[in-house]
C-alpha cells in the first residue's frame, strides 16, 4: 500500500535530477514528462480520496497511465465503489477509470491509532481553527483579545487571556457555535491586556462591504445557522437580514452574530421570519 508513496517520491527525484531520466523510463516505459504527469495525477487523486470522509479509511491501488486511472482495494458498499470512481474522474486529467475495487461487507479497513489523524480529520480541524479565529477577530467584544485557537478531532481549546468573564464566555459560544465543533475546551483566563491586531483597527472606519462579508461569513460558519438562506446587506452601519431560519433560537442566533460584528450600528430584522 505503500506504491503510491514511492510513484510521487520517484516524480520528485525525478523534477530535482535525483534519478537518471533512462532508469524511470525504462521501468514504466515512458517518457520524463509522461512519468511526471501520471504522478501528478495519482497524487491529486490519492489526495481527492484522504479529503473525502466516506473514502479516507479505506486502503486503494491507483495507477494513472495517461489520462486513465486504474483502481484497486476493497471498500464495504458498492456506493463506495461507485464514489471512488468518481472521484478519480473528477480529477483533471483523467477522463476514464478503470475500476477493479471490490466490495466486500464484512472488510474492516485498518483501524487508526488514537492518536493518528486522518489528512481529512486535520483537514478539518484547520478549517474550524481559521473559522474560530476568525468569527472572534470579527467580533467587537473579542477582537482585540489573545486569545489562541487549537482543533483537534473537532475538540477546540481556547487559551490566552481576556478582560472580563463575560469575554471568556462569549468566546467560548462563538467556538461552540461554530460549524463542525464536537466540544470546546475553554482555558482563557481573565485578567489580560488587549492585543493589536493588524485587521482592520477598531478606530479606522469599517465600509458597509466590509460588515456584510462578515456577517455573511459568520452566518455560514455557525451550525444552526449554516443551511438557512439569509441575505445580509449594511447601509451606514445598519445590517438588514432577510430570509428565514428554523425558529426563534436560530433568529435571535443570528441577530446576535449580525450585532457583534465590528463597525455594526444596528441590525433590522423585520424581514428575518421563522419557518415555526
């Protein structure tokens, strides 16, 4: 299971003159830039299938010869099987696979040690990491705080120091409210003094532009909020949401996220309705 690792090392000796171009062809038959190419793809497609939670468990041959990828290994589902393919042919470059993965229900993949992480799951946990940060670098009550974000198989850990524990509170609902977070481990403590940040300052204006990227963004990065359909505009200061969410929680969720925004004078939600 270890081939693929060896096709993309050999590409690399290959890109930096490590390997003799003749010794290469001569075991695939094909030319440098072929060689290379086919790598490239295999690799694009080895990493298509560790980003993807329903395949990154399972264990796969590839080989890409030209623009045709061959598949191989044992998934538990057909639907897994016919999601490999796909994959694969999503990747630029391949325009056909040939697909020789077999199914099998009773397959166990390998399991992964506790403390090993998927490329997905580390994946995942950055994204939640920058959409942390960021929901609290956009906040008027904690963007000037140092506060510093960790992920960790969606667990996030908040350490640093704030002002108030009203501070630490609210940071911690901004991460426990973020889309993907399982748990949040709150270790700031209160009694610090604010940092600068270089983004922009609280005493430089905010456009209008500005506060609706935010606020869009902030809307999409909070779970119970991530699926609703909300059209944010800002004129002068005042963000107008309108749309529906699920219920009166989810509302006030998001009119709380619209009015902690920096730069935000007030937030109009007379057209923000509820669907019960």
């Amino acid at each position: 299971m270890r081939r693929h690792i060896l096709t993309l090392a050999t590409a690399v000796a290959l890109a930096c003159g490590l390997v003799a171009p003749t010794q290469a062809n001569q075991e695939k038959g094909k030319s440098v830039e072929q060689t290379l190419s086919d790598a490239n793809k295999e690799g694009r497609i080895w990493a298509s299938f560790a980003l993807n939670r329903h395949l990154d468990a399972f264990d796969f041959d590839i080989d890409v010869n030209g623009d045709t990828a061959t598949l191989g290994g044992t998934v538990t589902e057909p639907i897994d099987k016919e999601l490999a393919e796909q994959v694969a042919l999503s990747v630029s470059g391949v325009k056909d696979v040939v697909n020789n993965i077999k199914v099998d229900a009773s397959y166990q993949p390998k399991p992964r040690t506790h403390s090993e992480r998927s490329v997905a799951q580390m994946t995942e946990d950055a994204t939640i990491t920058a959409r942390v940060k960021s929901k609290l670098l956009w906040s008027e009550h904690t963007e000037g705080m140092a506060i510093d974000v960790d992920t960790k198989n969606n667990v996030v850990t908040l350490n640093g120091k704030v002002d108030t524990n009203a501070s630490k509170d609210l940071a911690e609902r901004y991460a426990a409210n973020t889309s993907g977070v399982r748990k949040v481990v709150n270790a700031l403590v209160v009694g610090g003094e604010a940092v600068a940040r270089k983004e922009p300052a609280s005493d430089q204006p905010l456009s209008d532009a500005w506060i609706t990227t935010k606020v869009r963004s902030s809307l999409l990065f909070s779970r119970p909020l991530m699926d609703d359909d909300i059209d944010v505009n800002t004129s002068n200061g005042v963000v107008t949401l309108t749309g529906a969410v699920e219920g009166a929680k989810e509302r006030s969720l998001a009119i709380e996220i619209a009015d902690n925004i920096r730069g935000t004078k007030r937030v109009d939600a007379s057209h923000l309705s509820t669907r019960r």
